[in-house]
C-alpha cells in the first residue's frame, strides 16, 4: 500500500511543482505590455457587454475601473435581465458620471442560462458598431490596460478568441477564504499549462465579430447553460484555439468567504465540464484522485503510525510527502503575494482537495445545477432542457 501512496504523493507534487513553474511564466508575461499596434486608429472598435445582476458590494468598484479603460472606440453595455434588478440603481448612478454607458434590459432567459441571455442582449443593442465583443464579468477589478491586453492578439490577427483569468487575494486568513483564492489560483496555472488547456473565461473574454458569426456562437449560447464551457465544447473539434493574455488579469478581495458560496461555485466548475466537455470532466476525476488521496492517506498512515498499525514506509512516505507538499505551497503563497504563514496554505490545499473529492463525486449523477436562483435541466453538450425559478 506505501507503494501506491509514494507513487501518488510524487505524482502530485511534481504536478504542484510544475504548476507553481506555470505560474512564474504566467507572472513574468502578466508584466509585458507589448500590444505590436504603433495607432490608436489600428485598434479595432470594441464592445464591452458585461452581464450584472444583484447588488454585490464589489460591483461599484469593479464597474468603475472597467468605465475608465484606456481604450479607444469602447462601447460599453451592462446589461441586466430586468429593470427592477438591484444592479439597475448602481447603472443608473453610474451613467450620470460615465455618459457613455449603455444600460439594456435583457428579459428573463427561455431556454438557455440567463447570463447567456444578458450576453446576447448586448450583442443585439452593439450590432455592427463594434468589431470585437469584449465579455465581462461585473465584480472583478480591471488594471486600466486590462481591455487593450485582452483585445490585442485579436487586432493583431493571431487569434479570433482571447481569454484572461482573475486572481483572488485572501484578506483574511480564514480556511475557506484561503481555500477559495488557491482554487482559483491552480485554475488560472492549469490555463497556462498548455495551449490544449487553454479555454475561454466568461469573465474576461474577447471574440472578433467574424468570429462570432461565423462559428454561430449566438445559436450556440441561445440553447446553452454556459458561455465559456460551451464554446470550449465545439472549438477544438473546428481547430480554433484560444489564446491566452496573462496581462489580461482580473482581482478580486475575498474575506469571510461562505462555506455554502464557495461549495457552489465549485459546483458550477465541475458540472459545466460535465454537461459541455464531459472528456475533460472525465479527466478531472483522475486530477481529483491526484489532488485528494496523497492527504488522506498521509493522515492515515501518521494516525497508523502512533497507534502501531501503519507500516514504517507508509509513514516515512507521510512525512517525505508532507515535506514536497510543503516546498510547493511554500512556492505558490510566495506567487500569490501571501502573508500568510506556511501551515495555513496547508489547511486550505487539504481544505480544497476534500470539498473537491466531494463536490465531484456529487456531480456524478447530477442531471442539471442550480445558478442565481434559476434550476436548469442539462442535457448533452450542455443544452438546457428546462428551467425553473
């Protein structure tokens, strides 16, 4: 048994190690900003549609610093799926200041997810006046240049679809608050690991016009539960890859981050792979195995080990491993700036690999998922059966 536990227990630490080296490469490239366009005139004209809904503290601020882009010819559009959403009264307050905004009332979504619903309102209301969409989420904070590192390798003719990613900063140093920003933290390494596993991100996402139309993503997301995921159902199958804008980086604060909230959103990850991508959801069951037995089983062997029952090499293994698990942590707290002392960014790696096993296993019967209080029925490829409120 010490044998599988010593196999297991190398194969996820190197796979952390090889990560945290993901993330010095994703943070050196985060620093660059060479667009390659000499004029303001060489930057296609963008649109800016971001779905808003509720009344989040961090709306305000992150809608502020995504209004005051240095971007030239950007149409923005918040978009909300009524007029009487709490979000209405922030839009409203904030036209006042920012007279360009566009405020457009989507309606209540039938047959598909209501984000997806708000997204192509807002593709509807921009039409032809934009060249680029730029999809936005409503709570993350923007660097001024965050639109023009999303949209470059688009101008530039590399890529018809650009994504970021968002990186969490814990303000406290509560187990769940820490397990949150980690989760979101080995998302944002396994973007950059390769370009197979690279996809889009419906936060901070940009797709050409042409592109659009021509890979019939309105049809798509018109019958869909998900913009992301979906896409990153049929794209590989057409040979479009994704390019991936390190720069192009969300921030989001997070303090007394919800044991509920936190278990949804994990959720929602895990199930829009296994209603969209159900080979890479396959895939992450093996990554949770990975992720979830080495501490178990060194808890195991450690309790075994004071008690008499667990053999010495299953022990030694215990303590090796928690040594490599150690040296990894140590690296990835020092990438995501923490101040927070080693054992925590321990906790929260055990934290996050036990709600993992348990929210996969959860998926593995789940026939649709719950998402702002509206219950979609998924069928193959992500396609929504029905909805209900």
């Amino acid at each position: 048994m010490w044998e599988i536990f010593l196999l297991l227990a190398a194969l996820q630490c190197g796979l952390l190690i090889l990560l945290g080296q993901v993330g010095e490469r994703l943070a050196r490239e985060e620093k660059a900003a060479i667009f390659g366009l000499a004029h303001e005139d060489d930057w296609p004209s963008a649109a800016l549609i971001i779905p808003a809904a509720g009344e989040d503290p961090r709306m305000e601020e992150a809608l502020e610093t995504l209004l005051e882009q240095d971007y030239p010819r950007l149409l923005p559009v918040v978009v909300t799926a009524s007029e009487t959403d709490p979000a209405v009264r922030l839009i409203k307050s904030l036209q006042a200041r920012y007279p360009a905004l566009r405020h457009v009332v989507a309606g209540e979504a039938h047959g598909c997810g209501q984000k997806n619903y708000n997204s192509l309102a807002g593709v509807a209301a921009v039409g032809t006046a934009a060249e680029v969409y730029v999809f936005c989420d409503s709570t993350h904070v923007a660097g001024p240049d965050f639109v023009r590192r999303l949209v470059a390798p688009v101008a530039r003719g590399e890529a018809e679809f650009s994504t970021g990613y968002h990186q969490v900063t814990p303000r406290d140093d509560r187990p769940v608050t820490m397990a949150y920003a980690l989760c979101v933290q080995l998302m944002r390494y396994l973007q950059g690991l390769a370009r197979q596993f690279t996809q889009p991100w419906g936060g901070a996402m940009c797709i050409s016009r042409q592109a659009f139309e021509v890979h019939q993503v309105g049809e798509l997301w018109a019958a869909n539960v998900v913009d992301d995921c979906s896409l990153a159902g049929v794209l590989p199958a057409r040979g479009v890859t994704v390019k991936l804008c390190p720069g192009a980086l969300l921030r989001t604060e997070a303090a007394a981050h919800r044991l509920d909230v936190w278990r949804a959103w994990m959720d929602r990850q895990v199930l829009f792979l296994k209603f969209c991508v159900p080979s890479q959801w396959r895939l992450l069951g093996v990554f949770c195995a990975v992720m979830a037995l080495p501490p178990l089983m060194a808890v195991l062997s450690l309790l075994g080990g004071l008690t008499g029952v667990a053999s010495t090499g299953s022990v030694a293994v215990a303590f090796l491993y928690l040594i490599g698990l150690a040296a990894a942590m140590g690296h990835w707290r020092g990438l995501a700036g923490s101040a927070q002392p080693l054992w925590r960014w321990l906790l929260s790696f055990a934290l996050s690999a036990g709600m993992f096993a348990w929210v996969y296993v959860r998926t593995l019967r789940a026939q649709g998922l719950l998402w702002h209080g509206i219950w979609y029925e998924v069928g193959e490829g992500g396609r929504v059966r029905a909805m209900r409120r």
